[in-house]
C-alpha cells in the first residue's frame, strides 16, 4: 500500500519532508517483512525501526488508496515546499518520489545501511542496488516502470550511480549531497564551490539600483514579461563587477524568488548541468549561469531539465549564447557608470559620511560600479588603520592600487609612477604633443559629447597612444609620467604570460588583460608593441593564418578599448598601418639634441658631483648618446664612485662614457680629460 502526506497550508519543507521519507521506510518494513515472514521479526532484528513505525501513525499519512497521483492528496500550501515544487516541475508521480527517498534513507539514518545489507545479502553493500529498488516497487509497477522512473531521477540528476562498473542490476544508487540537502529544506549560502545561492531579502530592489533611463525603463518592464512567458531569459553583458548579477537578483526578488549562481563554465557533459534545474526549482530561485565566453567563442545553453521558469545569463562584452534556452531572450547591456553614477556610487560606498568630494573622486577614477563599491570599503579600512576619522584622496588611490594588484599581477607588472612633465628632456614638438595627450585623457569621456552627432557616436572613452622612436628616448617614462600627471597606475604588459604557443589563448589573454585595465582605470602600457602589432602577411601556410587572426582581433579590440593605452615601439616600420591609423595621439622620438642631452645630464646626475662642467658641455656636445644610455653612464659612474668611497668626478663619468661606446661597437669621440683616478 503507497502512502500519501497529507499537505495542510502550516506545513513547513522540513515536515513535508519527514513524512515522504517516513513513506519510504513504511515500503521497507513491508519488504522486509515478505522476507522475515513478519512484522514483528523485522522489528526484533532491527529494533531502530520501531521509531519509525510510531512516528507513521504520529503523522497520521493516508493509506487510503495506492494511486501514484499523490497530487489529488495534496491542498495547496502557502509556502513553498521543495518536493512538491520538484514533483510538479520535472512530473514526478508519487512512485518515483517514494523510489527517490528510498534511495536517500542512509542520507538520514546510517542504521539504513545493514538493513539494505541484509534485504540484499550483499556483504558490504549499504546502499540500495538497481535490483532491490526493482523488488521493493514492482506490486505497484512492472519492472520496466521502476527502471523508467530510476533512468528519469538519474537525468534529472536527483539520484547518481556508485559503482558504474558493476552490471546493471547491481548499482548502487545515491543522491547528491547538495541535492538531497535542499531537498530536506535546507537552504545554505554556499551550495558548493561553483554554486551560491541568495535569498530574495538579501537581494537589492530595484528602486535602489543606479542606472540609467533606459535600463531603468527595462527593468521595470521585464516581471511581467517574464511572468506573462513572453521573456525567457535575461541576458546582462557588461564589464565585471559592474552590478550585472546584482541587476539580475533586482528581477528575481520582484520575482519573489531567490537567486542561484552558477560561477564558471557549464558544457555538455559537465555533471552540473543536471543538478542546475533542480536545485533551482527546490530553491523557489532564478538560476544564473556567469559565463566567461572569449571573443570569437559562443556557449550552448540548453533548457534545464526539472525547472521550468526563466533563467539569467551574465556575459561579457565578447562572445555568444545559443540554444533553446536563449530563444526568447532580452539582453541588458550595462556599460561602465558615468560620472554622475560613479559619484552615486561613491557616496553610497562611503554610507554618506563626509570625506572628499565624492565628484571629484568620481572624475579621477572612471571604474566600475563594483569597484567603486570595493574600493571605498577598502579606504575606508585604510583610514580606520591610521586612526583618521574622514578619508582622503590618498586612502582611496592605496585601495584603488590593492584592486589593481589583485586582478592584474599575473597578466601585467605594476611600474612606480611619480613626478611631471619636467623630469623628461624631450623636444618641444615632442613635448606638446604629449601635454595634448595628457589633456586628450583628461577629456576623453567630455569629447563624445563634444565631437558632434556626426562623429560622437564612433567615439568611446578610450585613448590609444603610439610612442615611436630609438631605444633609450624617452619612450617608457613619459609614459609613466602621463600616468603620474593623470593621477592613474601604470601597468606594463607582461608578454611572456600573455602570448600562447595554443591557438586562441593569446587572444584570451589579451582581451582579459584590456577588460582588466577598463574596468579598473589604468594607463595600460604594451612595451615593445612591435611584437604583437604585426603587419599581416599573405597566407603561406596555417601558422600565417593564425598569426593574421590574431593581428585582426588585435585591431578589433585596441578599436573597442575603452581604457588609456600606450605603445612603445622602436621599430614602427614593423607595426601593421591599420594599428597606426586606430591610434589617437602618435607621439615620435628622437635621439637629443645637445641641449636636450646637457639637460639630460642634469636631471641624472646627483646634487654632490664633482664633475667639471665645462667638461660636461662638450661631452654633451660631442656624445650623441640617448637618454637610456646617459642614465646607464650615470649609473655606472655612481657604482665607480661608491667604490672609491669618493664623490662622483669627471674620472668616473668619463670611464662610464667610454664604457657606453664600448657597448655599442662605436669609438668614444671625447678627449681625454688629464690623469684619470683610479678607483681603489
């Protein structure tokens, strides 16, 4: 006889529970009495059974009639109980939900293990095997009817097989942890490592997001959509950390529904794919899978078996989705915040207490909205550690640099940044070109507007500078003055952990480094671009086509980078013209001229020298060296002149220049200077 819970409207998910899985137990008692010959021998054998039985009758379940329509039995509850939500979604009748916690009941109680040892006499097997399951259900159905709801709980993921190797009838079956943790009411943060799952009053309204008119507009439209089924899923592009998942938790709470979070990638004959959908039933929540899909790359989203409501998707910029899931799909596009948002999200990051000018950070800082959220946490911590009651411009650049470190120092290498524009010795021309640079980033969000109809829509807030010229002009410190004067981090890209001998990994890597450096606002330095920024060959062989693949996605997104970028380069011949024409602000060069390099000179040299200046002159006149190789002269002397525990003369800094022209192959054109000191 199949026993029915009977579901009141007081009901809770942990009662309901009980009662199905006291259900299974009564199938057991029965079995084991065909077996023993009586009720009473299988009590006397496994006295814990006792329990059980008076806790059947405590519950009062309907024994009335054996349908597998368990529904008829049922009123509608008020709240909302996993099983019963479980059953209706993925049409599980009475007897595959008995079969279900049948399998579960060592879950419970581990004494269920000897007892399914001796009803199977199979020594050491504590679980419930294909055949015992067959036996224990086959008045009620014909064998091919068990195997059919066993093969539909294994598709729906609620019940796994043990030992796959054995033959058929001798699997043992169990369910997911996480699974049958749900299932049992449960609802805990961390389901696993790549599943979280937040309830609806943890989750923003939407009133209380920061967004623009237009996704505002959306967002308010989209519950009724997605209830009416005229919507299927939300798709949210957008940078990381910029509120795409809080977006979505907005629509699942106006849903009155909670929010599972599926991090990572989910493919075809991934285990997960089979538990999302339960999981997300059980849990009255919105699934959201997070992909992280590369340029040029899709993901096949199919419909999750065991739940049928709407589902979010959280993208990046790049990349596709299809399948049936996504037929009927509205996609949100979240771009990075504007200065009066980011100055909303600053004031609501430092919960309204007075600091800075929350508008002037917001015009320094072009970051996420996350970010900025983290950030001013962060200097918030950074204030409390010097005892300051207010913080200040310097704790939210320390918070802003922490951010930095923690999502680029594998792809890219921080270079110290400090001082203007007059600890560079360049030409005018050179000089003004990059104080129009300066003053190009500065504006850089402003010129959209600024530009017209006509040309403000092509433009983004991206600026994408060429430094051309000889090794040693120059190149690489004005870049880490612009930063300097910008107030922004400069980070140089590490080649050696962004280029990939596997094809499509370079590509990749590149496009996390530029969202990295977007999301985050900082001068994002290629050293030696020439490598990357090919020209593009004729297709000799696969190698060429590779490598032309590569340059074209280069082009593609140095094109969308909405961040500042500088490419050095000493070669430019070498650099593909389609790179150069893409590029903002070209800035040349040049070996110094003899004022230049007296300047030069100076800037390197120590307050304490004692170098003849005279002589200086005409070494600045007479050596045409570039500024790398003053500033390696300069070094070496000082190294000369610490050994010889003495200031640094003219003896030292002429052995240093001598040494210069030994390097490069060249003979020295200065005079000698008289007696030279040697170094002790």
């Amino acid at each position: 006889m199949l026993l029915r819970p009977v579901i009141t409207a007081r009901l809770t998910p942990e009662e309901h529970f009980k009662s199905w899985f006291c259900l299974a137990v009564h199938r057991l008692m029965e079995q084991a009495t065909a077996i023993t010959g009586s009720s009473e021998e299988t009590l006397q054998q496994f006295p814990f059974l006792d329990d059980y039985v008076q806790e059947i009758h405590t519950r009062g379940l309907d024994t009335s009639d054996g349908r597998d329509d368990f529904s008829a039995h049922e009123c509608k509850p008020v709240s909302h109980l996993p099983i019963r939500a479980l059953c209706d979604q993925a049409a599980l009748d009475g007897a595959a939900l008995t079969l279900l916690m049948t399998v579960g009941l060592i879950e419970e109680d581990a004494r269920f293990g000897p007892f399914f040892e001796a009803l199977q006499n199979i020594p050491g097997q504590h679980r419930p095997t294909v055949a015992l399951l067959t036996a224990l259900f086959r008045d009620e159905a014909d064998c091919a009817e068990v195997r059919a709801n066993l093969r539909r709980l294994q598709d729906l993921g609620l019940i796994r097989t043990v030992n796959p190797e054995a033959t058929r009838l001798e699997w043992a079956m169990q369910p997911p942890t996480i699974l049958w943790d749900v299932m049992r009411g449960e609802k805990p943060g961390k389901i696993a490592n790549w599943a979280r799952y937040r309830p609806p009053d943890e989750l923003a309204d939407r009133r209380d997001l920061i967004l623009n008119e237009t996704t505002g507009r959306a967002l308010a439209s989209l519950p009724e959509l997605l209830t009416g089924g005229q919507v299927q899923c939300v798709v949210v592009r957008g940078p990381k950390h910029n509120g795409r998942r809080t977006l979505l938790g907005a629509i699942a709470k106006s849903l009155e529904r909670g929010m599972l979070e599926i991090a990572g990638p989910v493919k075809s004959g991934d285990d997960r794919i089979g538990l999302i959908g339960p999981l997300a039933t059980l849990l009255n929540a919105l699934p959201v899978l997070v992909l992280d899909i590369a340029p040029g790359e899709s993901a096949e989203i199919a419909v999750l078996d065991g739940y049928d409501g709407p589902l979010g998707l959280v993208l990046n910029k790049h990349g596709g989705v299809t399948g049936a899931a996504v037929e009927r799909a509205i996609t949100l596009t979240l771009e990075m915040p504007d200065a009066a948002c980011r100055r909303l999200h600053w004031h609501m990051g430092f919960a309204g207490e007075a600091t800075v000018d929350s508008g002037e950070i917001a015009g320094r800082f072009r970051m996420t909205s996350g970010n900025i959220r983290r950030a001013a946490e962060l200097a918030r911590c950074y204030a409390a550690v010097d005892q300051r009651p207010h913080v200040t411009l310097a704790d939210i650049q320390s918070a802003s640099r922490t951010l930095n470190r923690q999502a680029l120092e594998t792809l890219a290498a921080h270079l110290p940044c400090d001082g203007g524009w007059e600890r560079i010795a360049v030409s005018e021309e050179t000089l003004l070109e990059l104080r129009h640079l300066e003053s190009r980033c500065r504006h850089r969000e402003r010129l959209q507007a600024a530009a017209g109809a006509s040309r403000g829509g092509d433009l983004n807030s991206g600026v994408r500078a060429l430094f051309s010229g000889p090794s040693g002009t120059g190149k690489t410190m004005a870049a880490r003055l612009l930063a300097s004067s910008l107030g922004m981090d400069l980070y140089r890209l590490d080649l050696s952990a962004v280029i990939n001998k596997y094809i499509g990994e370079t590509e990749k890597n590149l496009n996390q480094a530029f969202a990295r450096a977007e999301e985050l606002d900082i001068v994002l330095l290629l050293d030696e671009g020439d490598a990357l920024l090919t020209n593009r060959t004729s297709v000799q062989s696969s190698n060429d086509r590779y490598a032309n693949l590569e340059t074209n996605f280069l082009l593609q997104r140095i094109e969308s980078f909405e961040g500042i970028l500088v490419v050095t380069t000493n070669a430019v011949n070498r650099i593909d013209s389609a790179f150069q024409r893409r590029m903002d602000v070209v800035v040349d060069f040049r070996l110094p001229e003899s004022n230049e390099r007296w300047l030069i000179w100076q800037l390197h040299l120590s307050p304490g020298h004692d170098v003849d200046l005279r002589w200086l002159e005409e070494v600045s006149s007479r050596c045409v060296l570039s500024g790398g190789q003053i500033r390696n002269a300069v070094l070496h002397a000082s190294t000369l002149a610490l050994g010889s525990g003495v200031p640094l003369d003219t003896a030292h800094l002429e052995k240093a220049i001598q040494r210069e022209y030994r390097k490069s192959g060249a003979v020295c054109p200065l005079r000698r200077a008289g007696p030279l000191t040697r170094p002790r």
